[in-house]
C-alpha cells in the first residue's frame, strides 16, 4: 500500500513565512494524483515534503500508514523526477539508470534485467550506450523516468518534469506518462502550473492557491462544476469568461440580464439574489455561431475584435457588457471577415458565482 495522507500539515521557513498553512490531502494507493496552480501556491513544497526534501513544522504526513516526518528520503521508497532531468553528463543512459541500484549494491545481473526492462518500456534501448548530450529532451526525460522506475519504488513523484519540451514533446510525454502508470500500477503525485496536463493525466486533480486546496476531485468534475470563481478561471483553456448579471424574477423562474441579453435560468438557488448582481461565468465553448444553437433569449449579438483560426475551431474575441470576452466557434460556422455576428449560449451550461464570496452559487 502506498497511499499518501497529509494531516493537519504546515510549513513554515526560518524567516517566519508559512507556504502551507493547514494542509489536509488524501491520495489513494495507485492514484495518478495532479498538484496544479499557480507559482508560489505551494504545490511543489508539498511534493517536497512527501519526498523528505522539506521538513514539516506542524502535523504528520503517512505513506503507506506510516508516519514519515522524521524518516530520511533515502527510507521512503520514493523516486522524484525533476524538471531539469538531472542526468550525469559523463555516464552513459545505462550507467545513468543503474546509478542507484548500484550505489545499493545491487547484483550486476538483476540491474542488467531492471536496466533492459525499463529501457524496452520507454523505447531507449537503442540509447543505452549514448551519453545525455547525444539525445533529445524529450528522450533525456525518458531516461530520468527510467532511472526511477528501475528502483520498483512505491511512489512517484514529479516535479513539472515536461516544463522544458516543446509543445509537440510536451503532447507526446504527456501520453508515455499516463500510459507508464496503467503499465506499473503505483501511486504517481505530479506537480504542474499547466492546467491541460492536469486535464488529461489525473485520475484526480488538486488545485491549490496560497498554500490552501480549493478543490479536489476529478478532471470532469473540476470543469463541471467548480466550487468558486479561481477554479473556473483556473480550470479549461481558453478560461472562463466572467461578466457582472443581475439577477430578476421571471414568471418561469429567474432570469440573468447582461448587456442586451436576457437568459432564463430556473435554478432555486438564485432566490435569495433577486435584485442583486452576480458574477456569470460563460466558458468558451458554450457560445456558438451556428444557427441550429440558437433560442429565444439565448443570443448575444457581438462585434468581432480579433479572430484565431485554430483549424476546426476558431477563438473569437470580442467585448460584451463591459468585459473581454472568448468565444469557441465552429469555423465553418463563420464567413470569412464577418465582425458582426449573432453567438448562441447553451444556458443550461453557465456557472453563477456570489460576488463577495467569489463561491459558485449552484451546489
């Protein structure tokens, strides 16, 4: 078992700055588990202290249901990717992977069989006699993962390992990854700032800022319903459109008005903001340009500052109501060089949120 519990966790550096303040986190045994958020929001001092990297000033961290505060990192059966693949420049992908069995004296036969094992898994047996400067980022990446996985360990831990590959590579490793955890079956906590890494790896996602979770739960959920305005913002690329609305009564209900536009929403727990305004939030791509999308007081008539033709889709930017906004359209949807266009919004996928307490107002 190798599932990792943060109870009560804090951490406080010398000069008096507490990074975590109240940490409490449950990742299950063979968990894909994503630490995302912005710089400085703590989620690498927290993989950190599961590695025995940063000391833990207050409560206790259980690997495994034992209590590893006090244990060295080298007792942990941890292995950390990092960032910066940290290779040694002088040994070749085979001394490299087998530096830690061998520092542990491990028989020469068994490192071979490890060596070859995990060399054939990550498609560097090819390499294996070729030092770190004759390889690309993405295959030196390869090599860090395979150094870990030779040591069998019970958790992997890792460091925004893909921050330094292009976008083609980042695409690529983000799948050997996922694929990596099916095949070994242990617990992976991996630490990112980029949300579409998050997305498409985690089993589970923690989104963390100034050092307190926000929220904890699955890709799906996260873009489903987020429970306040930094994870909607945070979570779906292009992020969330956020405009001011005000809440009325209707006679089916309630409705949102904002700008021109009037969207009928019939969710109770608008009742107590009746007269009041809100923050609506609107993702991109539950605006469309087709026809077929369109409704009675579902359509907003926009004038087009900039368009990004992506292929498929296209990014239509534009302002309404007094705040920039983003639209997802279908490009065949468009007429080339058309700026004023009428956008359909699916109504039954808006998010609404308190304006004090910046928390989603939908349970």
């Amino acid at each position: 078992m190798a599932d990792i519990v943060f109870k009560n966790v804090v951490k406080t550096y010398d000069n008096g700055v507490t990074v975590i303040p109240d940490l409490n986190l449950e990742i299950k045994d063979k968990e894909f588990v994503v630490l995302v958020g912005p710089s400085g929001c703590g989620k690498s001092t927290t993989l950190r202290m599961i590695a025995g990297l940063e000391g833990i000033t207050e409560g206790d961290l259980l690997i495994g249901g034992q209590r590893m505060n006090a244990v060295p990192p080298k007792n942990r059966d941890i292995a950390m990717v990092f960032q910066n693949y940290a290779l040694y420049p002088h040994m070749t992908v085979y001394k490299n992977m087998a530096f830690a069995l061998t520092m542990k004296k491990v028989p020469k036969d068994e490192i071979d069989k490890k060596v070859k094992w995990a060399a054939e898994i990550l498609g560097l047996t090819e390499y294996l006699d070729r030092k770190p400067k004759a390889l690309s980022g993405g295959q030196r990446q390869r090599v860090a993962l395979g150094r870990a996985m030779v040591r069998d360990p019970s958790v992997f831990l890792l460091d925004e390992p893909l921050s330094n590959l292009d976008a083609k590579l980042r695409t690529e490793m983000r799948s050997q990854i996922a694929l990596l955890h099916k095949r070994l079956e242990t617990t992976f906590v991996y630490v990112t700032h980029d949300q579409t890494e998050a997305m498409t790896m985690g089993d589970r996602i923690c989104v963390m800022k100034d050092g307190i979770i926000q929220q904890f739960d699955t890709p799906q959920t996260l873009y489903d319903k987020p429970v306040n305005l930094f994870v909607a913002g945070f979570i779906g690329s292009p992020q969330m459109n956020f405009v001011d609305a005000e809440v009325r009564q209707a006679d089916s209900g309630y409705e949102l008005l904002f700008g021109d536009a009037c969207i009928p929403c019939n969710k109770a727990e608008l009742a107590p903001y009746v007269g009041k305004s809100v923050i609506l939030g609107i993702r991109p791509e539950h605006l469309h340009a087709e026809e077929s999308f369109r409704a009675p007081g579902n359509e907003l008539k926009v004038h087009i500052d900039l368009s990004e033709m992506m292929g498929s889709e296209t990014f239509l930017y534009f302002n309404y109501a007094g705040a920039k906004m983003i639209a997802k359209a279908a490009t065949k949807a468009l007429t080339p060089g058309e700026t004023d266009i009428t956008l359909a919004l699916e109504t039954d996928q808006i998010h609404v949120f308190d304006k004090e307490t910046e928390e989603s107002v939908f349970k």
